[in-house]
C-alpha cells in the first residue's frame, strides 16, 4: 500500500540560496513587475480617455492589458516576498487558486490575441464590413464568452490536477505553482492528466496559432498590394506590434508546456517560465507604446492637457496670492 499523504502545503524552489543573490532577484522582479503594471495601466488609462480610441481594436487592447496586468500579479509579487523573506512555503489553497488563475489568464489571453489578429484582418480586407462585423456587440459578446470558455477550462484542469493524491515530495521545482511541476509529485498514474494538457494545448493553442497565421497571410496580402506610402505604413505600423506579441506568447508557451519534462533541470524550466509568465506581459505595453503613432499621440496629447491644467491652477494660486 503506498504511504500517501494528504499534503497541506508545498514548498516552492527559489532562485539561490544566497541572500545577496535573493536580494537581487526580488529587485529585478520587482522592476520589471513595475514596468510592467505602469506601461499596462497607462494603456488602460489612454483607451479609456480618448474617445478616438473607441474602436474594437483598442477595445481588445485595453481588455489584454487589464488582462496583462492581472496574469503577472499572480506570480511575480509572491515570488519577490518568498526571495526576501526566505520563506517559499505556499498553502494548497493559494496553490489551486495560482493554478487556476495562471491557466485562466493564459487561455484567455490567448484568445484575446485571437480575436485581435481577426480584427486587423476584418479592417484591412474588409474594410467596408468592418463596422458590422466588429460591432460594439459582437465585440462584448466575444470577450463575455472568452471569460466565460476560461473559467470553464481552468475549472477542468485545475480539478483534474488536484484530484490526484501527492505523495512523492511537496516541494514544487518552480517559483509558482503550475501543473506540469504538480504532476511530478503525484504517486498515482498522471498518464491521463499529461495527455489532456497536450491534448488541450494543441488543439486550443495549435488552432489558435493556425488562425492567426492564417490572417496575417491575407493581411500581408492585401497591404502588399497597397500603394506605397501612408496607407502601407499605417497596415504595417498596427500589425507587426501583435505579430511579435503572438510570437513571444505562443512560442514560449508551447515550449514550456508541450516539451518532454522527464530530462529537463529545474533552473531550465525556472527560466523558461520567466519568458513564458513575465516576459509577454511586459512586452505588450512596450510595443503597442513605442510602435503604435495612435497611442503615441494620445498619450502626448494626455502629457499636453495635464501640463496645460497644472499650469491654470499654479496660476489660479498665484492670482489668488
């Protein structure tokens, strides 16, 4: 009979044991989680505000920085704590609920970034049926049933994950809970559970990946066919952001979750997880910031309004003197 346990808790695995090494990687977590949530809240703020920005494609975009933003405080602000405070201990319950939501925010992300390669392919393609196909309604009704399909399938594998009995070791070789890591400390048949995860991930992620090569063909199609100049530029500038946003996403993704495990060390998957839980997040204010000239304007025209409105009030005071 095997001597299994009921496990309430886990030990999650550090980056060193070396305090000035620990201390360090808070500091570089904490930065780029920084960054991160800055560069994601000003796009928020900047697609709110200006109403020149209330189309769908902005509309998806302000949803996957709201997105972005949460994805990234599941994980990184707890691993900052546990480095400075040398303490990687986790509860099951903050374990299940850091499972669920990190396959939720994945999976919805996911197709987020789907149904904004549509968007671009709608607007460039077919471009007099845009405001039809990408109504306002249909816009609200995608993302509803986005969140709606994700909670479902984080529901599914997070309970299919922790329905097995762990009994092997509690200590989790990553610096968050996820399930590739969980299945290895389970003493019972996981066989099932891995062909679900890779069953799962091909058929959402590979057809996902199929649909957004798929319109980036006939959008790189029809922009080629473009006279050279504003047009052309404007395609260009709006579709190359996402595309390097997809490629981040879906290539780090798939490589953490459906590569062999049996011979992988654990600081390899520590990193590969760092690209694959930090690295898109923090890339998808840079280059919608940097790259896009609508949202470049708009923030410059934010900067111009609160300087114009810092500077009636400094001479409201002054008169008032």
């Amino acid at each position: 009979m095997l001597n299994s346990t009921i496990m309430m808790g886990f030990l999650l695995t550090g980056f060193s044991d070396v305090w000035e090494l620990r201390v360090l990687h808070a500091i570089t977590f904490f930065l780029m989680y920084t960054v991160t949530l800055m560069g994601n809240i000003l796009i928020v703020t900047v697609t709110t505000l200006d109403r020149s920005l209330h189309t769908p494609m902005y509309f998806f975009l302000r949803n996957l920085s709201i997105l972005d933003a949460c994805y990234i405080s599941v994980t990184v602000p707890n691993s900052c704590i546990n480095s400075l405070l040398d303490n990687n201990t986790i509860s099951k319950a903050g374990c299940v609920a850091q499972v669920f939501l990190v396959v939720f925010f994945v999976y919805v992300e996911l197709l987020f970034l789907t149904i904004m390669a549509h968007d671009r392919h709608v607007a460039i393609c077919q471009p007099l049926h845009y405001p039809v196909i990408m109504n306002p309604q249909i816009c609200i009704q995608m993302t509803l049933a986005s969140i709606l399909s994700g909670l479902i399938y984080a529901g599914v594998h997070t309970g299919n994950t922790f329905r097995l009995p762990f009994c092997q070791s509690n200590v989790i070789h990553q610096f968050f809970c996820d399930i590739s890591s969980l299945l290895k400390l389970s003493c019972s048949d996981t066989f099932s559970n891995e062909m679900v995860t890779i069953a799962s991930g091909l058929g959402i992620g590979g057809g996902c990946f199929i649909f957004i090569i798929r319109s980036y063909i006939h959008i790189f199609s029809t922009v080629l066919k473009f006279p050279s100049g504003a047009d052309r530029k404007k395609a260009f500038s709006t579709c190359v952001p996402h595309i390097l946003v997809v490629s981040v996403f879906l290539s780090s993704g798939f490589y953490v979750y459906l590569r062999p495990s049996e011979n992988s060390s654990t600081i390899h998957d520590m990193v590969l997880s760092v690209f694959y839980s930090i690295i898109p997040p923090l890339f998808n204010p840079v280059i919608y910031g940097l790259r896009n000239e609508q949202i470049k304007y708009a923030i410059n025209k934010m900067k111009r309004m609160f300087i114009q409105e810092m500077y009636r009030k400094l001479l409201r005071l002054t008169l008032n003197y």
